[in-house]
C-alpha cells in the first residue's frame, strides 16, 4: 500500500513538473542568511527537496513497520518456547500423578481392590439405568410434543 503511494506520489511530482517546466526553470534570488544566490531555479529546489521528503518518509515508515514486525516476531518465539517449556512441565506433573496413583492402587490390599471393583461395577450400573431413564424421557417427550 505505501509503495502504491509512494509511485502516485512521485508520479504527480513528475507531472507536476513536465506540466510547469518554465515555472520551474524561472530564475530566482535565493539567500541562505550568509550568502546570496541570484539565478537559481527556485521551483526546481522545491520540487526536488519535496521528492526527496517523500522518499525519506517512505523509507523512515517501512524501517518503522520492519521494526514492528521483529518485535511481533521475538515476541511470538518467546511466547513459543514459553509453551513448550510449560507443556513440558504440565507432562512430567501428569507422569508423577500416574506413578503416585499407581503406587497408591498397588500399596492397596486385595480386599479393597475387590471393594473397588464392586464400587466401579455398581457405577457402570447406575450409569446405564440413568442412560435408559434419559432415553425413556426422551422418547415420552418427542411423542407429547410430536
């Protein structure tokens, strides 16, 4: 986008100056405080130190935008290693949690294992029922509502 700028910029400038070249080109005094110049083409001056801005600007706002974007940049690969380093960690917390709760099933003795397995049978069995129920109501309230 700025470069399309810069080309319609510097194409009116150039324009500007085939169209206005005698206005250009016109004699003028020009003083700088110490010392005086007669017969310089004053419009060129212009014309020329306006080109020069233009370009100076161009360059000044894509060293702007470059800086922008490396910063973005460094920003996105410290967040990067941030995640993996924490996924890492997060992994080897999950690790410890699975040999401790192993340790723990292990250390247990078989009588309570055998209560475990009651308890999960039970679960299971009270999860079916209540998917049933669920299913039931389900099927009472499609053919109310129809």
């Amino acid at each position: 986008m700025r470069t399309a700028v810069l080309i319609v910029i510097v194409v009116l400038l150039g324009l500007f100056a085939v169209l206005n070249t005698n206005a250009l080109m016109f004699p003028h005094t020009l003083s700088l405080g110490f010392v005086t110049y007669r017969g310089v083409p004053m419009g060129l001056i212009l014309l020329i130190l306006a080109t020069l801005l233009t370009l100076l600007f161009y360059f000044w706002a894509g060293i702007a935008s470059l800086r922008a974007q490396a910063d973005s940049a460094k920003l996105l690969r410290e967040m990067e290693t941030l995640r993996s380093s924490l996924d890492s960690a997060e992994g080897s917390r999950f690790a410890q949690l699975q040999n401790h709760l192993d340790s723990r099933l292990s250390a247990l003795p078989s009588s309570q294992g055998d209560e475990l397995a009651a308890v999960n049978a039970r679960i299971d069995a009270l999860q079916r029922d209540v998917s049933l129920q669920l299913a039931q109501l389900d099927d009472y309230l499609k053919r109310r509502l129809g």
